[in-house]
C-alpha cells in the first residue's frame, strides 16, 4: 500500500545558552506532517529533535531519534486497553540504561511515561510507580529526540432501523458512528521546546439514494423529539437485494445489497509550537470514511373491510 503523507520540518539554531560554567548551543528542529494511510485511518503527528555541542554523557542515546505513540484510546463500551503498562522504580529492568542492548536507552515521552528506543524496533511505555525512589534508567534518560502520533479512525455506521432489517420508505431512518470520531490532541515538550497538534473532525452523510448533509456523528435513536444533532433521512423509493436490473422502479444507485451508505470524516489538521522554535499553521487535512450497505423497503397500506357477525 502507498502512503501519501505531508511533512513540514522547522528549524532554528539558538545561540547563548548556558549550563554549569560552560556555554553551549543548542540546534532545535520540529517536524509536524498528516498523512493518510488507508481509506479508514489517518495519521497526524509531531516531533522534536535537539543537538547540543556539549558531549552527552552518553553518546549511545545523543545520536538516536526516540519515537512514541500516542493512539487515541477506543472509546466503544466494554473495550479495556492499557496503553502504558506499570513498572516500579526498583524494577531492575527500569534501573538499566541500556534495557535492550548497547543501543538501547531510555527516554520521556513528555507526558509522564518512561519509554524504551532501540533503532529499527518498536517498543513500549511505561507508567513507573513509587517502589525505591531514584530515576528511571540512571543517566541515560536523556533523549536527543521525541515524537508523538494521533491515529484517526470514522468509527463505525450504526442505524436504527438496523441495517440487517433495512429501513421503511416514508420513514425517518437514524444514523450515527461509533465510537464517535471528536477533537483529537497531542502534546509534547523537549528542551523548553512545546508542539501541539489538533485534528478537528466533520462529518458529511451520503445516504446512497442522492442525498447528503453534513452534520456530525450522529446520535443513537431514543423516542420521542430528536435532538438537533440527531442524523435522520427518509427515503422515498425501495431499493432491496435483488431489485438492481430487475425492477425498473427503483433508483440507478439502488446497489445490489441496497443503498451505499457512507460516512465520510473530514480531520481539519492545525498545529502551535512555543519555545525557541515558534510556528503555528495547518496541514493537510486528512478524509476516513465508513460505509455500510443498508436495504430499503417500501410502505404499503392496505384498506380492511368490516367483518360482518
């Protein structure tokens, strides 16, 4: 599959700084990009990269470029995911520098998570818990770099009339996602360098008979008024499996399982950079979509005579 991604680096040398007795000159570069990898996943993230003339107390971790997820959680009910496993400070794994190999180090992620670099693998964070005291993983928690990525999924169609029944002509049909894609940020910090990255969404509604709207995700349906928010059509011509080349009554884009059903979330990408490097703007915005197919049957009414006793 082929990526298709935008990428936007800025940099700046910041001159004057000093530590101990010593002057030192710190190069600072962020890179912010969008990216979209598949029809129902985007991407969008950040990353700082610092360089100091000043030799690193250990030059394994101030030449490597740390990397760290940070996946928005799935919101749907009953899914219980542990994104940063716990480690105690006295975990004599977490106390090693090098946890796996000489080319291993740890470092921060900016959020309170301790996480693991090695060149060509991707490796976990952790959440370190009070047991002993001391830093996690000695000196070498030091990173020359961090990075951070928000993943951007449309979620899921889900109808009312279900689409495994279909809905009614002359009826109102509800349709919302789940989970409900929503405003999605990141944050990272490094050296008094801080970028942010938010990804807005909108949602627009293709109902597969022609007609459209752009609204949000949707609200499952309760009875009674609907909600402003609540997403709801009323088709007016059947369209059931097997009606597509059969029967000339139903629509051109009546497909063989029923309408195309699509929702399609558009990601509005911005990102904000404070510290040494200050830049603000947008990227790229990214489009996911879902679909489903969803079978239309018609209303009919039929007149009842009397019963005679």
């Amino acid at each position: 599959m082929k990526l298709r991604g935008s990428v936007v680096f800025i940099g700046a040398a910041i001159a004057g700084l000093s530590l101990a007795s010593a002057a030192r000159a710190d190069t600072i570069k962020i890179g912010v990009y969008s990216q979209k990898e598949s029809s129902s996943h985007a991407t969008a993230g950040a990353s700082i990269s610092a360089r100091s003339s000043r030799p690193a107390r250990r030059p394994t971790s101030g030449s490597h470029t740390a990397s760290a997820s940070l996946i928005a959680t799935p919101r749907a009910s009953g899914n219980n995911i542990v994104l940063y496993p716990t480690l105690p400070t006295t975990s004599p794994f977490l106390r090693d520098p090098h946890p796996f190999g000489s080319d291993s180090f740890w470092y921060s992620d900016g959020s309170g998570h301790v996480c693991i670099y090695k060149p060509g693998s991707v490796l976990p964070c952790f959440t370190v818990t009070a047991g002993g005291g001391g830093a996690p993983g000695g000196p070498g928690l030091n990173p020359a770099a961090i990075a951070a990525r928000l993943e951007l999924f449309p979620g899921r169609i889900q109808a009312s009339p279900a689409a495994s029944r279909g809905g009614l002509t002359g009826a109102d049909s509800w349709f919302w996602l789940a989970p409900a894609p929503r405003r999605e940020v990141l944050s990272i910090s490094l050296r008094g360098e801080n970028v942010t990255v938010s990804a807005e969404p909108s949602v627009e509604w293709r109902f597969g008979d022609g007609a459209a709207v752009v609204g949000g995700a949707g609200r499952p349906y309760t009875p009674g008024p609907p909600p402003a928010d609540a997403i709801r059509h009323t088709y007016e011509t059947r369209c059931l499996p097997g009606d597509a080349g059969r029967n000339p009554y139903v629509l051109p884009s009546c497909g063989t399982p029923g309408y195309s059903l699509e929702a399609l979330v558009r990601w509005a990408i911005s990102f904000e950079a404070t510290g040494p490097v200050s830049a603000s703007g947008s990227l790229p915005s990214r489009t996911t979509s879902a679909g489903v197919a969803y079978p239309v049957s018609k209303a009919r009414a039929f007149l009842l005579g009397r019963r005679s006793r």
